[in-house]
C-alpha cells in the first residue's frame, strides 16, 4: 500500500487530476468522515448527512484547479469545514423554509449561519483522530504483525510491555523497540500529511 501523496504541491497538483485514484482515495478517505459527522452533529439525518459529504467533495472536484490558490489564503482543512458548514445551514435553512412560513428573525438566522467555536474546536478534534486512523492504516501495512502487535497493546490499549512480551514471545526491550519504530512511522505519516495540509 502507497504511503500516500508526499508533499503539500505534490498532493495538490494530484487532486487536479480527478483519475488519480490514489490522490483521491487518501483524501476521501480522511474528509469524508469528518464532514459527515459535522453534519450529523449539527442534527442533519444520515441521509442527508451523506448528501453534504457528496456536496462537500463536489465543491473539492469543481475548484481542484484553484485548491492552490485556496491553500495560499488558508488550510486546505479550513476551508473544508467553511465549505461543510455552509452546505449544512444552506440544506437546514431551505428545510426550515420548507416547514414554516419563518417567523425567525434576520439576526438569529445570521447568529445560526456563522459557525459556532465549539463546532469548530469538535472539528480539529475529529480531523487529529481521523488522521491517526488514516497513518495508522498506513503504517500497519508496512509493520510486522508482532510490531503492530506491540506498539498497538502497548501505546493504544495500555498494557505493560512486560505482559505483550510474554504474550507475544518476544523480549521486552523488543517490544519497546517495536513500539518505537512504529511511533516513529506513525509520525513520519502524519507529518507527510500535515505537510499537505500546512506547509
């Protein structure tokens, strides 16, 4: 399996290209979810919630010739949860016209279309443990069972290295070697991405 797109120009002259399968396939792989489960939280059913994962990604494909340009006044990730936020009041707000003839008023309807800080906050949060997810996937392709073993029992579950030895039938400073290594890689992937994303 590919370590995925290795630097932020790289990554972003791939998305141009809509048959690059791989560049795509990394992306959708960590925003998707993350837009979804905005969209959930911000009460949207799982339908409809999918339905502004698609807008969201949509909008990625239409403006893949600018994401350059989108990346220089910003992170990719912000402009990403700007985009989500958007299609979610857009869909409630044509959803509530829909519903009642509106007795709201104008400035509670502009209190409701900016994003919330916790909406926000609850984003990074998301996007740091999807991204994990996403290096985890990677690097345990490219790990030994047992080092995945190791490093999982040990730095993910909390089990004394002792004990995952044992288990395992390896020594313990193996095990701390494995956890390591992985820690290491994990790193390495998450830095290759957050290159991506920040640079």
């Amino acid at each position: 399996m590919s370590a995925g797109p290795t630097t932020h120009s790289s990554l972003l002259l791939r998305l141009r290209d809509a048959r690059d399968e791989e560049a795509w396939s990394h992306f959708v792989r960590l925003y998707a979810p993350l837009v979804y489960r905005y969209a959930r939280r911000r009460g949207l059913q799982d339908c409809d919630a999918g339905d502004v994962a698609q807008d969201v990604l949509r909008a990625v494909v239409r403006d893949a010739d600018n994401l350059d340009c989108i990346h220089r006044r910003g992170s990719l990730r912000s402009w990403l949860f700007t985009v989500a936020h958007h299609k979610v009041y857009d869909l409630q707000k044509s959803r509530q016209k829909q519903a009642e003839a509106s007795g709201e008023s104008t400035m509670l309807a502009l209190l409701h279309e900016q994003p919330a800080r916790e909406d926000r906050t609850a984003w990074e949060h998301e996007y740091r443990e999807q991204l994990f997810a996403w290096a985890a996937e990677q690097v345990e392709a490219q790990c030994s069972p047992t080092a995945w073993q190791a490093f999982r029992r040990t730095a993910v579950e909390g089990h004394s290295a002792a004990v995952v030895a044992q288990d395992l039938g390896i020594t313990v400073a193996a095990v701390y070697l494995a956890k390591s290594r992985v820690m290491a890689r994990l790193k390495a992937q998450i830095g290759l991405w957050e290159g991506n994303e920040d640079e």
